[in-house]
C-alpha cells in the first residue's frame, strides 16, 4: 500500500498543481468505505479545460504517457492510463467528465483522506451509485460492503432513482438484509 499513496500523493499533487477539478472513485474509495480487496489502479474523474497545464504537471510529478493519447483523450472525453516507470503493474486510471454521472459524481464529492493522502473522494451515495450503473460482479460486491458498513439513507435511494438503478440497490439490500 506504500506504493499506492506515494501514487496518490503524486497524482493529487498534480492534479492540484494544475488548478484540475477531480475525484477519486472506484475500488481504492470502496476500501476506504469498508470493502476488503485488492487494487491495482487510482481510478479519477477530471473536468478541465486546459489540457497544457494538465499534461505538465503529471509529467512533473513522473507519470508517463503519449502526448498524443492525451490529448485525444482530453478531446473525446475519454479515459487515458498514466504510468510511474517504478511500477509497470501499478497504474492510474485517468477519465475525462463526460456523462451526467461523471459530474453528479463530481458535484458531490466529499475532501476526505485516503491512504493518509487528504483529497477528494466520491461520496458514499454515489460510489453506490456509479457501481450499480456499470454493474459487474465486483462492482456488486463493493456495493454489499458498503451498505453493510453504512446503511441505506434516503439521499442514496433518491440518486439511484435518478440513475434508473432503485430496483437493483433493493435487491441487494433486501439480499442482506436492508429495508429498501
């Protein structure tokens, strides 16, 4: 885990080095939520409208990436993976705001601490949230940790309402057994 807040530390430096509105989400956030796992990536949503600075201060900060991948990325309002040449199997996973919940997910971050790295992370509702939405086996088992270690509140059931993923959330929370 030393190599991943090192990681982080750098990123956020960067990321707030170059003035970049961002949010930490995905499996490192459910761990931080109570999931117990593995991970091997920093997954973060950005929204910023000046790639220039953007592409430096990762640079200054050692990540490695394609010019030219970045930018097109930054145009398509994609996803682009940022390596650190200590660690070939470490990465983060970088992706442009692109969707409604991209900027909900944005909208509603929270400062908080990971790794001992103080930063910006997705809330618990839309950690939730996002993880119904794409749906996969793991992202399902993130979603059971987290409501075991922190319940069900209506502002999540509200926002997962408006995502289209209501009957999903109270299948899992009835399966555990969560008044949905």
């Amino acid at each position: 885990m030393e190599e991943i807040a090192e990681a982080l530390q750098r990123l956020i430096k960067a990321l707030e080095k170059a003035n970049c509105m961002y949010v930490i989400v995905g499996g490192l956030v459910a761990i931080h939520y109570g999931r117990n796992r593995l991970t091997q990536d920093i997954d973060v949503v950005i929204d910023i409208q000046e790639m220039s600075r953007l592409a430096s201060a990762l640079k200054s900060e050692g990540f490695e990436f394609s010019d030219r991948d970045i930018l097109e990325a930054f145009k398509e309002r994609s996803r682009i993976t940022l390596f650190l040449p200590e660690d070939v199997f470490f990465h983060v996973d970088l992706k442009f705001a692109e969707d409604e919940l991209d900027y909900e997910v944005l909208k509603g971050r929270i400062r908080g601490e990971l790794l001992g790295v103080p930063c910006w992370i997705e809330s618990v509702e839309d950690i939730v949230s996002a993880k119904l939405v794409y749906g996969s086996s793991q992202d399902e088992e993130d979603v059971i940790a987290i409501l075991l270690n922190h319940g069900l509140n209506e502002i999540l059931k509200e926002k997962v309402k408006r995502f289209g993923v209501y009957e999903k959330l109270c299948g899992i929370a009835e399966m555990i057994g969560l008044k949905c």
